[in-house]
C-alpha cells in the first residue's frame, strides 16, 4: 500500500459561481439590449458600424457594471472580513472594470467587426453582429470580472 494521497480535483463549478455565472449571463443579455439599442441609436446619427460600435459597447459596460456590481458579485457574510475595511471607491472600481471588459471587449469587437465585414448589409446586421460579439467575449469577461474586479466579494 502506497502512502502517497489522491486528492480530487473539482471539475465542476461550485453552486456560487454557477450562480454567478448565471446572473452574469442575464446581466450580458441587459447588457446586450443597451448595447444594441445604442449601437441603433449611433446608426441613425449617422455614426457608423465601427464608431457607433465603440459608443455602444461603453453603454452596455456600463449597465453591466451596476448589474454585475449589485447582484451577481454581492459579498457574501462568511466573506466579509472581522474588521470592514475601507471600501473602494465607485470611481476606481468603475475603471477596474472598464479595463476588465476591455480584454473580453477587444475579442467582442473583432468578433463584430469580422461578422460586419463578411456580411452582406442586411436590416438585422448590426443586432447579430452584436450579438457574435458578445458571444465570443462573454468568458473573458466573466473570468476578469469574477477574479479581479470583485475577487474581494
């Protein structure tokens, strides 16, 4: 008989970040709805596929930021330190996510930029091209988010 131990190794999600990962993904689809509503918005202001994209993916940023902020990464009790310490500033944390989704955002542009490319102009365009994009950055996100920006949550 050896002495060495095995350990298991978890190969599924805990119940909490299942949670999350669901909560993040309706705060994508509130997010998507902004970003598209804005995109539409920036269209008809004569703005653009590309430029008005930019506008766009800076409002749905923003609307996930308050959702993901108030309730997918709330603290948790057994979380909370004996001692509260002092909190971050909105300010800095808006920026720490901002930059966050910048990583997964570059993968969302080039995903919407290659479906605006190779795509006849269609009514519903930009929606899917939206759509492809959020897609394709929609891990990259969660991971930057849940690991960085609210790891202390």
């Amino acid at each position: 008989m050896s002495s060495t131990t095995i350990r298991r190794v978890r190969t599924r999600p805990s119940p909490d970040m299942r949670k999350q990962l669901f909560h993040f993904g309706v705060a994508g689809m509130a997010g998507f709805l902004a970003d598209a509503g804005v995109l539409y918005l920036m269209l008809a202001l004569g703005l653009g596929y590309y430029a008005g994209r930019v506008v766009s993916f800076l409002g749905a940023v923003f609307v996930t930021w308050q959702i993901n902020r108030h309730y997918t990464f709330t603290p948790r009790a057994s979380a909370m330190p004996a001692t509260p310490r002092r909190a971050r500033s909105l300010w800095s944390e808006w920026w720490r996510y901002l930059f966050a989704m910048s990583g997964g955002g570059a993968v969302n542009y080039l995903a919407y930029s290659a479906t605006v490319f190779l795509l006849h102009p269609m009514r519903f365009l930009p929606l899917f091209a939206v759509a492809v994009g959020s897609v394709a950055g929609l891990g990259v996100n969660f991971v930057s988010a849940k690991f960085w920006v609210f790891r202390h949550r």
